[in-house]
C-alpha cells in the first residue's frame, strides 16, 4: 500500500482531494493511505510517505521541499491547478501512476 500525503496551507481544501483520490482508489482497486495535512506538519508525517503531493497554490515551495526530501524515497509533484480545482480524483490518480512509472 503507498502511502500519499497532499499539503496545502491549512489542510482544508486538500481534505477533499484527499476523499476524491481514494474514492478513486477504490473504484480502481488500488489500496492507497491518502492524508491531507497543512504543510505545517509535514516534518510529523514524512517517515511514513511515499508520495507527496503539492497543492498548485503551494508551487513555490516546490523546489525547497525537493531538496528537504532528497535521500529519502520520496516522490513529490504539484497537483494541477485543473485536477485541484475539479476536485478530480480519477485525475490526481493518474498523476500518482505516472509518477510511480516515472
């Protein structure tokens, strides 16, 4: 099971592109953990991640983040502005597969 953790700035919006991405998960019969947390508390949630996905309004902090989680096996991405606003969870999915065949 992967484990997904998606940061935004409260952990709000991000709460329900959580729900979106594993009512996906389900339908596809993929076993994913997805959490949804401010990027506050990431430093509590990042032994545990396998792949962390950026809120678009988070862009910014893209490259610090990638260096913060250089030598850990990490895969992180920002979520598009189109799958984030869409709340498109079979979308961010594919991001998450593309990714992991990456």
């Amino acid at each position: 099971m992967k484990n997904i953790l998606l940061i935004c700035g409260s952990g709000a919006s991000s709460g329900f592109m959580a729900a979106s991405i594993r009512k996906a998960a389900k339908k596809n019969g993929r076993e994913v953990s997805v959490k949804a947390i401010s990027e506050a508390q990431l430093d509590e949630y990042i032994q545990t991640t396998d792949i962390l996905l950026i809120g678009p309004h988070l862009a910014y902090m893209l490259e610090d983040l990638k260096n913060k989680m250089k030598g850990k096996n990490i895969l992180i991405d920002i979520i598009p502005q189109s799958i984030y606003g869409a709340l498109d969870g079979g979308a961010a999915l594919e991001l998450i597969t593309k990714m992991e065949e990456a």
